[in-house]
C-alpha cells in the first residue's frame, strides 16, 4: 500500500472490471505498471489493487456481487505514443486509433484492453 497520502493525486481512477488479474498483467506489460498494494478476497479475487504507473495511481477491483464492471476511459501521458500502442497490441489490447499528430499538440492513439477499458494515449508532437 502507498506509504504516504503525499503518493496519491486529486484524482485517482478507479476500475471495477470483469477479470482485475488480467487488468493488472495488461497494465504491467502494455505500460509499465507496478502493483503496489493488492488485497485478496478469501475466494483469490482481487478485492482491492493499487498500481502505479509513471508518477500516477491506479486502483482496481474485481467485479462482482453488487460491484458490476463499469467502462472507463483513460488518457496516459507516456514518452513515445507508437512504442506505447504497440506494447499495448502485443498485451492483448485492440486498435480503437492508430497513432496520428493531433492539431491539438499531442501525438494520439487508442486501445481497449480485454476488460472493456479505453486507454487514450498520448506524447507530445515530435517536430520532424
């Protein structure tokens, strides 16, 4: 579990998802993750995760019972977009957008893991 409150920001996403071991080893491979705290439910499930990925958590539980699988959009700041998508396709994830420069500044992509989440990614525009 995070040592401090100082680890958390004002807004820490949290996903309920179908299979939160699956999320947790997509999130590992595709962007690095790191689990740092994960309570288990006496059947094994996970009950409750905190991950962290680059300077931001994120928190995670298993659905079921009253807890249903919500779907959930992220967008992830990372160094190189390109890289980051194609780890994201070799984790499992499929294509929801291909990386492209975006008026806006930032070069973009999107991907939706096995859970049903959207991951947005994005690094900024490198001038050619």
């Amino acid at each position: 579990m995070a040592d401090t409150i100082d680890s958390y920001r004002t807004i820490t996403p949290y996903l309920v998802v179908a299979d939160a071991d699956d999320e947790i080893r997509f999130l590992e491979t595709a962007f690095g993750a790191t689990v740092t705290s994960n309570q288990r439910n006496t059947d094994g499930s996970v009950m409750h995760a905190e991950l962290t990925i680059g300077n931001s958590q994120v928190m995670l539980g298993q659905a079921g019972g009253q807890w249903r699988p919500r779907e959930a959009a992220l967008y992830v700041w990372v160094a190189n977009c390109d890289a980051t998508y194609q780890q994201a396709l070799a984790a499992g994830a499929v294509s929801e957008s291909v990386p492209e420069d975006k008026p806006y500044g930032h070069r973009n992509a999107g991907v939706i893991d096995r859970n049903g989440v959207t991951w947005w990614i994005g690094s900024p525009i490198v001038p050619a």
